[in-house]
C-alpha cells in the first residue's frame, strides 16, 4: 500500500502602503498552488493579480526556506 503525503499550506499577509492595504496569500493544498496580491483603496478591494507556484517555489516553502522577491511579479 502506498500513501501520498498531501502538503497544506496556507499564509496570508497584510500591509498599509501609503493608504493602501496590500494583501499576500501564499496557498497550497495538494501539492499545487498559487500566489495572490490583492490592493484595496477606501475600504474596497481594486486590484487581484494571481499567479501559480512553480514546483520549486513549492519545495522551499515545504523546506521553510525564504524565497526573495517571491511577489515582486504581482506588487506592480
């Protein structure tokens, strides 16, 4: 019998830039995932931009290591 080991990952930040909230979600739910950033002005959301995650980007996150410049596509 064999088992697969399914990974869930799921983190999501907030951050005030000058007025704005800019949200990061990293989620991962059976090995595929993606990347989001969503912007928001006044109270409403204005902006979502959305990416899948590369293998590799997946295998560091499981290893817990920092991966620079992860949203910098997204952040424009």
């Amino acid at each position: 019998m064999y088992y697969i080991m399914t990974f869930n990952y799921s983190n999501i930040e907030h951050v005030m830039m000058g007025g704005k909230k800019q949200t990061r979600k990293v989620m991962i739910s059976k090995n595929k995932g993606y990347k989001s950033v969503c912007t928001y002005k006044n109270g409403r959301k204005c902006h979502t931009r959305k990416k899948t995650l590369k293998k590799g980007e997946i295998a560091m996150i499981k290893k817990g290591k920092f991966i620079p410049g992860l949203f910098s596509k997204l952040s424009k």
